[in-house]
C-alpha cells in the first residue's frame, strides 16, 4: 500500500468493497472480536449499487441530542462537511436510546431526502442512522446506500439538535451477560455494510492482519462450499481448508 495516508485509506476501502460485512466479520472473529464488529438492529433502507459487495467509508460522525441537551448546538450544517469516501453516522446519546425496538425514544426523523443528496454530491459512500429516517423513495432514486432502525416523518428540528461531529457515538446494544452493553463508533472507523447489515472495522493496528485474512477466508469457505455441493462433510471440509490459512 501506499505510504501516504490519503492513498492508504483509498487502497482499503477499495479492498473492503469487494467483501461483505459477514467476510469482515469472519476475520474479526478470529482476531479475538467476539461481536464480529456487527452493529445490530439496523436495517438496509436503500441498498449497494451495483459493481461492489459493499458499501465502505471512514466513520463521520454526527451527534443529536434533545433540545433540552445543555451542550450548545453546534451552528455549522453537518451535512456540508461530509468528507468524501466517508460513511455518514448519526446518533444519539445513551439516554435517548433502548434495548428493545425501536432502539431510540426520538421518533422524530433525523435524516431525510436533502441530506443524502448533499452526501452524494460530496462524495460520501452512504449513511448509518441509529435512529429513524425519512423520505425512502429519495434515497432509493439517488441510489444512495441507508441504514437505520427504522423510519418516520417528521423532520428532527422540533426534538433535536447537533451537538456534536467527528465525536465517538456510542450504542446501547443487548447483552447476553448484562441488560446492556455499550458499542462505541470512533470517528475513522472503517463501516462496511450491505443487505446483511453493518459492521465496525477499527482503523488500528491490527487492521493489516485483519485485511490480509479476509480473502484467504473466503477462499477457503469457496473451497468448503464445493466439497458441500459434491456430498463431503461439513465439518471435515472445514476444518481442511480452514486449517491451511
């Protein structure tokens, strides 16, 4: 890869778009990433173009809060500072979130037609909402990629306000061990995400490694999905062709 940052960043989300998020997961799995790097409960809204598996940017982080939130809004449009090859993210602080569906108490809307139009113009690779969004058949015309938890109508303006850009969000998410656990997006957190869902990629480093065993793991996976088809054993294919990565 190239030595300078700009062309470092470009050369991974290249590699990224070829794989799903279920192949970035294999690898954080085996990298001691129990989760896999999955940020559940969002649900594909406008889907992938065509030409790539997956919908790859850097982190660029929004936050809202209710307009009650002490913190000043910040008067800068958010939207207009999208840097290209980025994946637009907003959310909320844990007091506005649940557990359980919906995942925010903010019915309101925060993001719509408008936005994913400036996103596009800007070069932005697609956006994540961890909360609701509007204006479905815009974003679907732009061919524009979407994620959220769900959808509404009312734009955020009467509830919420930004408080916050390029900040870490962090998501309440259920936990097998606790009533909840708290994910954290950082902003330059590499997102890849498709109909499947979205997942997290630390830029750290262990991403080298992480990104060298993705295509070793699908291809091992091809090799195990053949012997399937030709009557082998799961479980002995597996533990073949997993074997010699």
């Amino acid at each position: 890869m190239s030595v300078t940052k700009k062309l470092v960043t470009k050369e991974v989300i290249s590699l990224l778009s070829q794989f799903t998020p279920c192949d970035v997961s294999d690898s954080l799995n085996k990298h001691g990433v129990s989760d896999g790097g999955f940020i559940p409960n969002l649900v594909n809204q406008s889907p992938v173009g065509t030409g790539i598996s997956s919908a790859v940017g850097k982190a660029y982080t929004v936050l809202y809060a209710p307009k009650s939130d002490p913190r000043p809004a910040i008067k800068e449009s958010y939207i207009d500072l999208v840097p290209a090859d980025s994946i637009v993210v907003l959310g909320l602080p844990l007091e506005a979130q649940t557990v359980q569906a919906p995942y925010v108490r903010v019915n309101n809307a925060l993001y719509g037609g408008l936005m994913s139009t400036r996103a596009r113009y800007l070069g932005a690779n697609g956006s994540v909402v961890l909360g609701r969004i509007r204006d479905l058949d815009e974003h679907n015309a732009l061919k524009y990629p979407v994620w959220s938890y769900g959808v509404g109508t009312s734009a955020p303006g009467p509830l919420v306000k930004v408080v916050g850009i390029n900040v870490p969000l962090e998501v309440k998410v259920a936990s097998l061990d606790e009533d909840h656990k708290v994910l954290t997006i950082n902003p330059g957190d590499y997102l890849i995400a498709d109909k499947n869902g979205v997942v997290r990629l630390p830029d750290d480093e262990q991403l080298p490694s992480i990104l060298e065993y993705i295509p070793k793991r699908v291809d091992a996976d091809t090799k195990v999905a053949e012997d399937i088809q030709n009557g082998k054993p799961a479980k002995e294919s597996q533990n073949l062709w997993r074997s010699k990565i």
